[in-house]
C-alpha cells in the first residue's frame, strides 16, 4: 500500500499563505479530510503525501486557490467546498475561469463575480435574453446578481431607469395594520432589495437617483396599466404571485427593458390551494427563445457553509414527505 503513495511539491507566497490555508489551517485541514491526503508546509513549499489522484488533484486545488488569491479574492470555506465539490469531478480550473466574469463593485470596492457554475451560467444568461427566470433556494445570489447586473447596465446607459418589485405578502405572519403612510406600509416586504441596492450603490447615489425616478422599488400591485420601456425589471419572490399577476407583470414588458423573475419554488407563501404564478409561467413560457431559464441548486448557495446544508437537508426531508404515486395494473404488469 506504501508503494501507492505519492509525494508532491506546489509554492505558496508567504503574503497569501494566511489567506489561502484559512484560520488555523482550515481550508488545508478540509483538502486533507476531503481528498485523503497530507500537507506539509515549510518556508513556503507545500508537501502533498497521497494517491496518485488524491495528491494531483489537492495540489491542482491548491494551485488555483493561491491564483484566486493573487487576484485580491479572499478565499472562503465554501470557495474550498465547491473547489473540492469540482476536483471531485475531475473538473479543475473551473474556479479561476468563473472569478474572470466581473460585473461590478460594491461602494465599498469589492468585486462582484458569479461564484459558481450555477451563477455563471445566469449571469451569461442574463447578458443574452431579453426575459430570465432565475430559480432556486435561498442564498444562491439570484436577486443579488440580477441587481448588480441592473446597476451595470444603468451605469453604462443600456436602460434609462431600474424598476425592483416583488408581491406584498406575509411569509406565513399576520402583521396586522402597519402604521405610516402607503409607502411605509410597504417599504418592510421591499427592505431586502433596498439592502442590495446600497451595498453595490450606496445610500447617497440610491436616494438622489430614487428623488430623479431613475429607480423605483415597489410592490407588484403598482405595475398594472403601465407599459415599462428602456428599463431594467426585477420581480423579486416571484414564487407568491399568482398566474394572473404574473401575466399581468409580463405584459408590461416595453421596447429596449430587460427583465429578470427570480423565485424559490419552495418557500411559497400563497394559501394553501393556490397556484404559483411562477410554476404555470414556467411551463407555458418554456419554448419561446428569447426567455432564459436558469434553475440554481443547493451547490450555488454562497452564503454560509451550514446555509447549504439546511437547504440540503429542506430537500432530503421533502422529498421523503412526497407520497408515492400509487400503482396500475395493466395486463397483469404493476405500472407507476
């Protein structure tokens, strides 16, 4: 079995080596874990004992990690966890292909990029269709990168205005009779888009351009009777529409907009017996050519690591509680 293993030898700056092994040597201690493999570090040079496959595929890992690193990222758990997810797959310099799509900053400078296949793939999604439909599970960046894609093309005088809307509804709370005028009523279901808008714009830019009616945050209530030309749409949690709403939404669409609907198909907050606006669009619009779809899956969450694993476990626990179909026979054969 000794005879099996292999030694392997890759560089690491000193100035990024806090970066690139983690806390306490937690990103290192996960490639050991994950792949099976040892890392010695010495003045710089790692030593990787392990298979053949395990030792080149950490070394590759760890390669692309410290170019990820050189480029001013800095490196997370879950850069690692999908890294890892990748070599897995044999599938290696996917990470550093993805961090060369920017889109933007933040106010604050940093660099906004899709962090995974999933999120790349919406993003070019986005680049290329006029309508896109961007689905999956809470933390996958869905409305976060449509809105820095809306703030890209607003800054680069693609669209005239941005206009981010999403159905007023409680997610399963009454809150009762808010105090304040019409717009204080609303501003609570419309707080998570303002959070992104002044992450990437900041406060003063977001508030002179909102004065100019430049951008406009409002519940999808507001959009009937209008026509929306020249602009960049976002329907937010579009899994609490109903089809007529949805409809509604769509037709609104003018000349020169781009519109992006993101939605979690399984956080509805509908009665019971109601149908998803977002699950009948989904079917009656898939063939039309200039509608992108885009289904993002727990491997894009990029919030916290154990975030993806509640997802997971929300999945797992799901599809147990999903009832068998009951079997036909037919001929004397059992059918399901």
């Amino acid at each position: 079995m000794a005879g099996n293993i292999i030694e392997l030898h890759t560089e690491v700056p000193a100035n990024l080596e806090s970066n690139v092994f983690g806390q306490f040597d937690e990103h290192l201690k996960l490639i050991e874990r994950t792949l099976n493999v040892t890392v010695i570090s010495r003045d710089g040079i790692l030593k990787i004992l392990g298979s053949e496959q395990g030792a080149s595929s950490a070394k590759k890992l760890i390669e692309e990690l410290v170019v990820l690193a050189k480029r001013g990222n800095i490196i997370t758990k879950q850069n690692v966890n999908y890294a890892l997810s990748l070599a897995m797959e044999q599938r290696n310099e996917v990470l550093t292909e993805i961090d060369k799509d920017f889109i933007c900053n933040t106010i604050q400078g940093r660099p906004i990029k899709p962090k995974t296949l999933g999120q790349k793939a919406y993003v070019e999604q986005i680049r290329k269709k006029m309508i896109v439909f961007g689905v999956g599970p809470a933390g996958t960046g869905k409305t976060y990168l449509a809105m820095a894609m809306a703030v890209t093309a607003f800054r680069n005088e693609e669209v005239s205005r941005i206009i981010l809307t999403r159905p007023a509804i409680e997610a399963g709370e009454k809150l009762g009779f808010l105090p304040g005028d019409l717009q204080s009523k609303v501003d609570p279901y419309l707080r998570p888009l303002y959070d992104a808008l002044y992450q990437i714009m900041g406060a003063d830019s977001f508030a002179k351009n909102m004065e100019r009616g430049l951008i406009e945050v409002a519940p999808l209530a507001y959009m009937r009777g209008r026509t929306l030309d020249n602009a960049f749409i976002i329907l937010d949690e579009a899994q609490n529409t109903t089809p007529a709403q949805m409809k509604m939404f769509l037709t609104r669409i003018g000349f020169g907009s781009k519109v992006i609907i993101t939605g979690d198909a399984s956080q509805k907050d509908l009665p019971r017996d109601a149908t998803s606006g977002l699950d009948v669009a989904m079917k009656v619009l898939k063939k039309i050519d200039d509608i992108g779809f885009c289904q993002l899956t727990s491997k894009d969450v990029v919030r916290h690591p154990l975030v993806q694993q509640i997802v997971q476990a929300y999945d797992a626990y799901e599809k147990k509680q999903k009832p068998e179909k009951p079997s036909r026979r037919r001929n004397g054969v059992n059918e399901r």
